[in-house]
C-alpha cells in the first residue's frame, strides 16, 4: 500500500499540484495589487486545500466557534513541518497574513507572491527594520484581517515544541489585540524535516483553534503571561508522545 501511495505522489498529485502551485503563484503577483483584500487569501486558500485533498490526507477542525466573525486576531501556533502552511491556509477560516522569514522571499515565483499578498516579512537586521516589520504588522491588522505567526521560528526536528519568541506578543500588546493560540497536530507525521524533500506519509491532520487570549492593558506583565498561557494550550492539544520541550537548535 505504501508503494502505491508513492507511485499516486509521484505521477498523479505532483503534476496536479505544481500546475496548482504555478497558477496559484501567477495569479497572486499578477492581481494582488488590485484587489489585496481577497488576492492575498482566497486563491491561496484554494491551493491549500487541494494539496491537502490529493495527497488524500483527512483534516480535523476544532474550536472554530472560538472567533468573532470581524475580528482581527494574532494566531500563534506550533511549526512542526511543511504540511502546517497548507493546514492552516486551508482550514483556519480566516482572512490572515503570514509573518514569515524574510529569506522566504528568495523563493522562485512564490516568494514573489508572498511579497504582492501582502505578508509580512521579518527583517531583524536592526532596530529600524525591526520597527518597519512592526509597522508593516499594524497595516496589515484592519478590517478583520488577522495575522498568523510561528512563534518558535522554525520547525521542530522531534515533534516536540521550542521556545515562544516574545515578537507576536509584543505586537499584540501594543496594539491591545486577542491572542489565539492554535495547536497544529499531524504535520510531522505527514512530512518531518529530517525528511526534506521526500514523500508524503499518509497521517491525518488536526487543527485545533483555543479560546482567545482577550489583552489586559494594566497588567503590566502581559506580554509574558500571555506567551505561557499560549504556549500551555498550544501544548495541551498535542498527543502524549509529542508534549514536553525539546530544545531546538535552529532557535
């Protein structure tokens, strides 16, 4: 059954999904700047969703009852592989922006759709990149549009969670915005990083969506209480085998 997964990936869904990927990319560079609201999500959504359904891995959602239809919020989730980017820009069910590595844009064609969607790219190169990512963050939080953010900045090589990085709550600090902490549960089972570029293992996929994190302007030790209170619920969700840290190099 394996071999036959394989060979289905090999000569069915990579043909499909790089058409897909190449469509997907044009159409964002090419109509992002007439219409960014919806260009920088929905056709990107689409995408997501199909690489999920063809290469026939089930999805589960909870917790969508959670959010307040025009509300922006600041998702932090875990990274634990490649297959969390199509998870949660398919099945969150929200208008949202990456906050994603700049190097990410050196990426042929798709980090140029990346730039014209409108996420934000990470440059902590110095004080005045790091403000200029931060303003970048504001615009991009109206109109109900939140932002997604990986607050450990890499991917788990063991299934276990890293550290939080302090960024995404100091955002949401500043700009007194509800915090939900988002458990992604699969996606090393799918495609680890020890396995690069390589098949896809069939395993299902689970996103679970917490309660919101509401802000707490007096308090003046938000920013880090918020960090543990996002970090426990995201770990909360995890299966026994994947709960505890583990120390990522790459942080």
């Amino acid at each position: 059954m394996k071999y036959l997964y394989w060979f289905y990936q090999l000569f069915i869904a990579a043909p499909i999904l790089l058409t897909a990927t190449i469509l997907c990319a044009v159409t964002v560079i090419l109509l992002g700047p007439i219409w960014p609201a919806w260009i920088g999500y929905y056709p990107p959504m689409v995408w997501s969703r199909l690489m999920c359904w063809v290469c026939l891995l089930p999805v589960k959602v909870e917790g969508r009852e959670h959010l307040e239809k025009h509300q922006s919020y600041i998702f932090v989730s875990n990274h634990q592989g490649a297959f969390d980017i199509f998870l949660v820009y398919g099945f969150l069910g929200r208008n949202f922006r990456w906050m994603m590595k700049k190097s990410l844009r050196k990426i042929p064609l798709v980090g140029k759709a990346c730039e014209r969607a409108g996420h934000v790219m990470v440059d902590k190169s110095g004080p005045k990149a790091i403000n200029a990512t931060c303003e970048q963050g504001r615009k991009v939080l109206r109109g109900g549009i939140s932002l997604v953010v990986f607050p450990e900045g890499a991917r788990t090589f063991t299934g276990h969670m890293g550290k939080f990085r302090r960024g995404a709550f100091q955002m949401a600090h500043q700009l007194q915005l509800p915090v939900v902490p988002v458990t992604i549960d699969g996606s090393f089972d799918v495609l680890s990083r020890q396995k690069g570029f390589s098949f896809v293992t069939w395993h299902p996929l689970r996103l679970v969506i917490h309660e919101p994190i509401l802000p707490k302007p007096q308090d003046e030790d938000e920013i880090k209480d918020v960090l543990e209170e996002s970090y426990q619920a995201v770990m909360s969700a995890l299966p026994k085998k994947y709960q505890g840290f583990v120390e990522n190099p790459d942080q």
